[in-house]
C-alpha cells in the first residue's frame, strides 16, 4: 500500500493523532532500565498497545542518532514492528544539493523503509526533487514550524508581499506533479492556519505542537472541519509516550491516543 | 584543540581545502570491492596519505547514512581515523525545534566527536541555539548554497530590500556572541560572494561547489586575498576523492591536493 493510501485509509476511518516517537533514554520508566535495548523495549510496547489507534508513527531522528549507530539500528528495528497498514514518518528534516538529497532519498525511503519523510525547503527545488519523485513516498514540507524562531525566517515578508512559508506553500504546490506531496504547518500557529487554508489547498498537513508546545487540538480539527477536509495528521509526541512513567506506560498511552481520537471524532460529529 | 584553533593553524599554513569525504560505495575503485568494508578502507586511505595537507574532513551524513546502521558505524569509525589536529565537519544540515536540536548537538557534537556542523536556518534561532552554545565547536550555517534551487527562496527579496540569504548573514553575526558561528556560501555564486564580503564580515566560511558543481578556487582565493582574510575552507569532495579508479586512487587524491594548495598559495602570493 502505497503513503497516501495509508494515510488516507486512517483519516476516512477518523484516526488523525501521530504518535511521535521521540524516544530520549533519559525519560523511560524504570522498569525498563535493566532490560537490554530499553529504548527499543519501550517503543515495541507502545506499538503494540496503539497501533489499532494511530493515524501513523512519527520517529525523530535526533533521538535515535544521539546513540550513534547502535541508536540507527534501534531505529530500524522499531519500524520493523510497525504493522504495515500504518503510515511511518521519518522526522529528518533533510535538503540539501541534488546529488546529496538523492542519497537521503535512497537511506529513508528506500533502505529505512520509511512511507514519508519531512523535508526543508530552504535550498530549493533541486534539493526537494529527489524526495518527491518516487509517487508511492509522502514527503513532508516544512513550511510555518510551530517554534517561536518561525518568526526570524519563515514569516519575513518578501518583496511580493508573501510571507516566505506562504512562498513556499505555493511552491510546494506547483511542485505536487506527482500527487505526493504535504507540507508541515505547526498547530501553535491557529490564526495563520486559518489564514492559509484555501493556499494550503488538497495538501495533506502534518501538525505538531500539540501538547507541551501548547497547541490546540480543537483549533486544529475545527479549522479542518471548517474547510471540510479530512487528510491532516496532528502530531503528540511526549504528550502521549510519556503520560505515565511506570509499568503502565504502555496502557496510559493508549488511554491517551484513545482520548484524543474520541475528542477528534466528536469535535468533526463523526 | 578547539575546533576554531584547528581551522586557524591549518589557514595560517596556508592550507584551505576541505576533502569531502562523499565516499559513495558505487563508485569505488575495483580493488577494493573485496574487502570487508570498502567505504571504510577507502576513507582510511585517502586520510592517511592527504591529512598532512588537508586543512579539513568534511563527511557528508547522506552516504552513510544509506548504508543504515552500519554507514553510521563506518562514519564514526572513520572520524576515529582522523588525526586529532584537523578540523571534521560534519556535514549534516540539521536544524529543529531546540528540544531536538539540542538532541542532534549532542549527537553529532559531543557522542560522535565532530569539531563542526553545518546547519539550515529556516527554522530560526531557537533551532540553532544548542549548537552554538558550545565554545569549542564551529557551527556553519547554510547561507547562499552551491545549488540552482537557491533562487527559490534564498535569494527571494525580502520587503526590507535584503535577499533572504543576507538577512541570514545579518542575524548569524548578531547571534555570534561565542565567536563560533560561521557560513556555508556556494562557489558557484562568486558574483554575491564579492557582494557580500563586508556583511560576512570576520565569519569563517565554508565554501562548497569547486569541482564537479562548477566553481573557481581561483576566484574564491582572489576574492578573499582582496579582503585580507584567511579564515575560509574551499570542499572539494569528488574532484579529489574520486581522482583515480584505480589502485592508485590515494595517490592520485594527495597529488590533487597537493596541486590545489599549490594553486592556492601561488594565487595568495605566500
């Protein structure tokens, strides 16, 4: 089944939470601390917990890289025990010139297995194209992040009277020739998502920021409702991995995806 | 050594190459084939014969990263090979919300030992923040790249008359206050980089695109001879690297940078 299938099966069957794996060693229950790859422990049980919940499984590659390459294998062998009906999102931010973003292309998309990849803009096209034409992949675009530093780039006005991520929206849709790409929109930026619904088009959107970075689920799914669309996916990361710090980790995660989609349904009426 | 101490002493000698370490498995010499790890022995090679004349490594995360956890391993083991005096950049253009970003500093700066990264401003300051907290390391944010996608955003004019890429520049001295930060600045754009020599200011540069991407060591080397400064690397990643095909190719590799220095030096008048 090729990204947008799998997106779009969750999202017609009203599953829109991501869950982030953004594993950091430092955080996991105790219980898990003697086990041998407490890491690799704790995302198979979250996996195994939420899989029939979640829209789809974000893994930040920081978090895995921090452990050198034994973190990379971790990495690989938790998007082995994610069922295959299940979008995976490999958070990499990557761009860069052609010959280069081509090799990302093939470690991510190809020998990494991964559906999707987000990727940055600020190098242009050629740095974008790689990722973009294999049709099967969903490639994320950063366009309005949900930090504060959005500000010092991201929304400079330019000549035209375009704020740059609001270029890049529009870029990113000349670009879309193969169906395929999405673009990165944080949810802690409600007034200019409201703003940027009709640019952002047929576009799917991936949404972080919910949770600790202060994010509105409600605004989200209000403004998708509002615009009658359905391909969105709101990322929770630590919100939901790390609600519980004991043994039931696993089960508190699940309370909390299972919460969240509940929220999601009755806010659209489904 | 402090990451910029490296970069000053290898200047001050007069050497300004950079050896991009691109290693790309498929396009390796036929003698290698054989070994247990041809990527590894071929950087080991290249690094025994050309550090005493490399001012730096540059290892490109793309072509290890597609070998999965093993291509990690290959770069660590390849950093490990290094000698302790010359500066390794690792060049990885990362750049995310600060929580992660500082989860990629530690990575890349502190468990995999790089004296340097480069990273992607798009996102702003606070995505840029964890790396250049530390002193000891040097931080090369992207500016004006090597590439024909940078006339998509780098070079939009923004409403206050700067191109995008300036007001990069501007905000990288502002942001400056450890005296670590640098700029990546194609050399393919040596028009701009004349233009820009005054808002660049006392950055260190790291300037890619000699070779194979169709920039002139000349005009780089003449323009910063103009402004009487010496703090900059010229990467040369295939036009060395990949010299010769066959059992010589490490050979071949330490007479094109022998010859580039020479060049360098004659055209610097040291």
């Amino acid at each position: 089944m090729d990204a947008f299938n799998k997106l779009n099966l969750k999202n017609q069957s009203s599953k829109f939470i991501c869950i982030g794996l953004d594993t950091d060693i430092d955080k996991l229950p105790a219980c898990l601390k003697d086990t041998k790859n407490p890491v690799l422990e704790f995302n198979k049980a979250i996996i195994e917990k939420c899989s029939g919940h979640a829209a789809a499984y974000k893994l930040n590659f920081a978090f895995y890289e921090r452990g050198g390459y034994e973190g990379i294998k971790t990495m690989q062998e938790t998007i082995a025990a994610i069922p295959d009906d299940i979008l995976i999102i490999a958070d990499a931010k990557r761009g860069d010139i052609g010959n280069t973003s081509l090799m990302y292309s093939e470690a991510i998309l190809n020998n990494m297995n991964f559906d999707s990849v987000t990727v940055n803009p600020y190098m242009g096209y050629d740095s974008i194209a790689p990722f973009i034409k294999n049709p099967e992949k969903l490639i994320f675009i950063l366009a309005l992040t949900s930090n504060a530093g959005a500000s010092d780039f991201e929304k400079q006005k330019l000549e035209n009277g375009l704020c740059l991520y609001q270029l890049v929206i529009e870029k990113v849709n000349q670009w879309n020739i193969n169906g395929n790409c999405g673009i990165v929109f944080g949810a802690t930026k409600y007034e200019e998502l409201c703003e940027n619904m009709t640019r952002i088009g047929e576009l799917p959107v991936l949404l972080p920021g919910v949770g600790v970075q202060g994010g509105s689920l409600e605004d989200v799914i209000k403004t998708f409702k509002k615009y009658r669309r359905r391909n969105f996916l709101v990322n929770v990361s630590r919100g939901i991995i790390y609600k519980s710090n004991g043994t039931d980790f696993a089960d508190a995660a699940l309370n909390e995806i299972v919460s969240l989609n509940e929220s999601a349904r009755l806010l659209l009426n489904d």
